[in-house]
C-alpha cells in the first residue's frame, strides 16, 4: 500500500516537472508618484496628494478657506468646505466626486455626526462612496472634521 502512494507521488512529481517551471510575470513599472504642493502659501512637510497608478489619495482636508484659516459656523460649513477642498484638489488631478471610492471622516465631536451627514450627502449626489468614520480628541487649527479620500483617476 505505502509502495503505490510513494510511486503516485512520484508520478505527480514528474508530471510536474515535465511542464517545465512556471512562467514568470512580466516585470511590472515602478509605480510613480506624482504629488500636490499644498495650496497658498501652506510649507507643510506632506504632499495635498499623491497619485499612484489608477489612484489619487487626498491628504485629510480641514475646512479652511484660501487664507487657510477653518471657515467660521462649525460642523455644517467646515464639511462643506472640506469637501470644496477636496473636489478642487480632485479637479487639478484630472478626476471628480463621482470618483471617489473611500473616505475616512475625523470628527472632534461624534454628537455632529449627523449634521455632518447632512452636508456630506449634497457632495455626493449620484452615490456614497464607502467610508469610515471616527471621533478624535483634536484635529489641526481647532477644526471640528477632517475628511480624507481616495478616487480614481480619470475624467470626471
């Protein structure tokens, strides 16, 4: 019995061998990163975002207006302006909200999740993208969200 299990393994091992060894993959290119400087006058030591291949990914962007201070009136308009950050910096990559596959929202409150829905909603109209949240116990410049995202590149 233990004869013919050795002399089947010792089949399949030839079979195997006989087909010679596995073809390899063809090499692939180094991947490229092509980065943003951050908007205005901002020396921050990270890139407002990096492409990769098919793949945009957006530093975390607060609610700050083009002087780079956070937009007065709290959770509602910072979102809407993070989001306008993140659509412009999406536009000068050549790609749009309707792109976007995942983000990550940082809220220095979990009570202003829902009103930070509200106007997380009129930003993506045609669909969600899939999205993690969590509550921090700060964020930069004292602001009350911090949204980063990754899309795919492309025309919007």
């Amino acid at each position: 019995m233990r004869s013919r299990r050795h002399v089947a393994l010792l089949a399949g091992l030839l079979a195997f061998s006989a087909c010679g060894s596995p073809e390899r993959p063809a090499a692939t290119p180094p991947l490229t990163l092509e980065r943003v400087a951050m908007p205005g006058n901002l020396k921050l030591p990270f890139s407002a975002a990096v492409r990769v291949g098919p793949m945009i990914y957006l530093s975390g962007q607060l609610g700050t207006d083009s002087t780079g201070h956070v937009v007065a009136g709290g959770i509602g308009p910072e979102t809407a302006q993070a989001l306008t950050n993140v659509e412009a910096l999406l536009a000068a990559q050549g790609s749009g909200m309707d792109r976007v596959v995942k983000c990550t929202a940082m809220l220095a409150d979990m009570a202003e999740w829902p009103a930070m829905n509200v106007e997380y909603a009129r930003h993506f109209p045609a669909g969600f993208p899939a999205r993690s949240a969590f509550g921090t116990t700060g964020l930069a410049l004292g602001a009350r969200v911090e949204l980063e995202c990754m899309a795919l590149a492309g025309s919007a």
